[in-house]
C-alpha cells in the first residue's frame, strides 16, 4: 500500500483555526478582537504553520505508486503543497516481542 505525504493549504488552515484564538489578553484585561485584527493573526499563523510544519498523511491507502502520483500531482494543481513525496511500509526485519509481529518503518518510494 502506497500513501501520499505532505503539507497541504486545507492541513494548515485546519491546524491554524485550532490554534488561533479569538480572545487577547489575560482575565482583567481580556478583549474579544476585531474581525480584522482576526484575520491577520489567522493569515499569520498560517504562513508560520506552512513554514515549519511536519509532513503528514495526505492520502488514503493507494494500491500502485502510480495512483499514488497521480494523486500528488492532482494535490499539486489543486491546492499550494509543500515536501509532496510517496510512502510505503517497508518491513525492518525485526519482531515486536509483545505482539510476535514484525516491525513496519515508513520509506520513501522513489519510482
């Protein structure tokens, strides 16, 4: 199974909306902002975010690495991206002990 890593516009927008706050100040001196001066901290947190996030799963379980391009091209075109590369879970060759399973590792499919 190959899936598609990155960091999207939607991802950061998501992650901003989180972290932003609509509120400044501490308890006596607390104010709710302006519209305006909400968007601008939302517009900058989003170009911190987009500069130092991690890559993250884009995509869901793709069969073949070439459905797997086809996505990340089609993410490319549709929306500013950023580190876009495929994965796959490559086996390690050693055993969990607890579950008597074998370890996976992600690794970058270059095709």
């Amino acid at each position: 199974m190959f899936f598609v890593f990155g960091v999207s516009e939607t991802l950061v927008k998501k992650a901003a909306d989180k972290k932003c706050s609509r509120f400044t100040g501490s308890y006596p001196n607390r104010r709710e902002l302006t519209i305006d001066e909400y968007q601008q901290k939302l517009v900058k947190t989003r170009d911190e975010l987009f500069a130092k996030m991690k890559v993250q799963k884009l995509s869901h379980s793709l069969s073949t690495p070439s459905l797997a391009k086809q996505y990340s091209e089609l993410t490319k075109a549709q929306e500013k991206c950023r580190d876009i590369e495929i994965r796959y879970r490559k086996p390690t060759g050693s055993i969990n002990p607890k579950t008597k399973k074998e370890v996976l590792e992600w690794a970058t499919y270059i095709g």
